[in-house]
C-alpha cells in the first residue's frame, strides 16, 4: 500500500467517525447539574443552606486539619531528616515519603478515628444525637490524642498568649488553643528524633573525611565515599524496620 492510499484510507476512516458522533440521536445523554441562588420565606432552608456552606469549608482545609492533627507532622518531618543525613538527596523521592507518612498515620490514627465514627457520625445519621452531640463526640477522640502528645508547657504558652482564663482541667481547653500547642510539640519531638538519626551518619563523615585527608585525597568530595557506608550501615541494621517501629510506639 502506497503513501497516498494510506493517506485516503485516514481519511476515510475520519469522516466515518465523525459522521458517526454527529448523529444527535445516538450521542450519549450528559447531565446538567445547576447551583441556584434564589429567595425563601422559610428560615430552615437558610440554616441548612448555611450548614452546606460550612461543610463545603471544612472539605476544602481537609488537608490541613489532617496534616496538623494528627501522626502525620511528626513521621513526615522524620523521613525528612533521614534522607537529609544519608545524602541520598532525592532518594526515596517525595512522593514515597509523604505516601509512607500518609499510611503509618492511616495505622496510628485508626482506633481514634473508629471511636470518632462509633460516637459521633454512625448516631447521628441514625438521627440518635443532634449535630452539635456529633461534633463533639467527634472531635473528642482527636482532643484525646492531641493532649496525649502537647507537652505542658507548650499547652500552656499559647493559653497565657491567649489571654484565656487558666483552665481547670483538658475539657476547658479550647480545641484552637490545643491545635498550634499540638503542632509544636510534634515538631520538637521530631526534632529531637532527626537529631539522634544524624549522629551514626555524622560519625561515617567525619572518618570518611579524616581518611581521605591522611591520604592526601583532598580534592575527593567525602560525601561520595562516604554514602555507600551510610546506605551499608542502614541497610545492615534494618534501619526502615527501627525507624517505623520507633516511630509507631513514640505515639504509645
């Protein structure tokens, strides 16, 4: 088949198909959906025009409320420093690290999330406890959490800050207050962790280098002599193994 028969036999085949989708009455159906805004003499209609609102806001910072209360700051900012102190850069990529932090804080926040729907969301769709009941009992596993890993002191920063009555036990915390408390004692604990992570790594540097200097080698970047070891070290020590288990029972 020549050039030019292949060209018409394109072509052909084209109009074929686009006689084919211009036929009205064999195009599939598309629904249209409509968002009107229009007047009503009955209040309810307001208040749970209202209530869609605010659940459509609360959607939108959904990543956000996951991210800042729950597992999830601490194991990302952990991986974070691992890879930093090994030098492998790029290696694993981010998309490993925050799909590895998503799970483990999926497995860490699990009892905490089932106690939230057996109390709060299951009774109020089976019309057992009103919204304001759902949210609370909702919210309160979380709180439960949360106070768990705030340390005293950073808990108590942001209520003087607050310029907040002192609250006579956790039930008089404000969940706004418990929040930011919440993230920065996450993020020392996290901290704290990278730290310990960098001492053997920093260790196989500073031989590295002080081998290479003996040697004369100075024009040798350490850090290519020196990652094999790190990745040896790790991989020899069942470093994910320590990591992940030290991580999950720091929650404990």
């Amino acid at each position: 088949m020549t050039k030019l028969q292949r060209l018409l036999c394109i072509g052909v085949s084209l109009l074929l198909f686009l006689c084919c989708i211009s036929d009205a009455s064999a195009a599939p159906l598309i629904p249209n959906v409509n968002i009107d805004v229009g007047s009503s003499d009955n209040p309810q209609d307001v208040a749970v025009t209202l209530q869609l609102m605010a659940v459509l806001t609360i959607l939108s910072i959904a990543p956000s409320i996951l991210i800042m209360t729950t597992a999830f700051i601490r194991i990302v900012v952990v991986l974070g420093f691992l890879r930093n102190a090994m030098s492998t850069q790029t290696s694993p990529p981010n998309m490993v690290i925050i799909g590895l932090a998503l799970f483990l804080t999926f497995y860490i926040m699990a009892p905490y999330w089932s106690q939230a729907n057996e109390n709060g969301l299951q009774p109020y769709l089976a019309g057992q406890i009103t919204q304001e009941e759902a949210i609370n009992n909702t919210v309160e596993p979380l709180r439960e959490f949360m106070f768990r890993q705030t340390r005293e002191a950073d808990l108590a920063m942001f209520v003087n800050l607050a310029d907040a009555p002192r609250p006579n036990g956790p039930e008089e915390v404000s969940t706004f207050t418990l929040i930011p408390a919440f993230v920065i004692s996450e993020l020392k604990t996290a901290f704290q962790i990278g730290f310990m992570i960098y001492i053997p790594f920093i260790v196989i540097d500073m031989i590295v280098a002080s081998t290479l200097m003996s040697m004369g080698m100075m024009m040798l970047p350490p850090v290519m002599i020196s990652l094999p070891f790190k990745i040896l070290l790790f991989v020899l020590v069942d470093g994910w193994h320590l990591l992940i288990k030290s991580l999950i029972i720091s929650f404990k």
